[in-house]
C-alpha cells in the first residue's frame, strides 16, 4: 500500500469526524441563511406594517386638525352671529322706539 492509503487506514475515524463536522457547519450555515432569509422577509413585511400604521396616524392627526380649524371656525362665526344678533336687536329696538 501506498503512503496515503496508510495514512487514510490509520486516520479514518479522524478524517471522517474532520469531514462530519464541516458537513455539519455546511448545513448549519445554510439552516442560518434561510433563517435569515425568513427574518429579512419579516422585517420588509413589519416595515409595510409600520408605514401604514404611520399613515393612519398622519390621517388621524390630520383629522384632528381640520377638526380643531372647524372648531374654532365655528367659534368665530358663531361669535360673529352674537354679534349680528345684537346689532339688529338695536336697530329693532330703535326703529320701535321712534
């Protein structure tokens, strides 16, 4: 027999844990990849999630403004009313007085 087939003879146990191990971190490393492959889809898919979640939010905020500009619209006329109200109760009232 020639030296490497002396050499594989004496060694087979270690080669073979030497070939199992880097088999087992192949397939490790691919299990990773996967993994990771899963978790990048999960992130895209949460980052859709947050955006809408924002735009819902700047819809709300939104709301909320054009309520507050309505509120305080409602205020001013309302107020202009009152005072419109009490203008024709003076010209009503002088007119009935004369």
């Amino acid at each position: 027999m020639d030296r490497t087939a002396i050499f594989i003879a004496q060694n087979f146990k270690t080669i073979v844990s030497c070939i199992g191990v880097v088999l087992a971190f192949y397939i490790q490393y691919q299990i990773n990849m996967v993994r990771v492959t899963q978790l990048e889809n999960e992130l895209v898919k949460m980052h859709a999630q947050l955006d809408s979640q924002y735009q819902k939010l700047d819809a709300i905020k939104l709301d909320k403004s054009v309520f507050e500009a309505t509120t305080k619209q409602w205020a001013s006329m309302s107020q202009d009313i009152r005072e419109i109200r009490t203008t024709l109760e003076g010209i009503l009232q002088s007119e009935h007085d004369k």
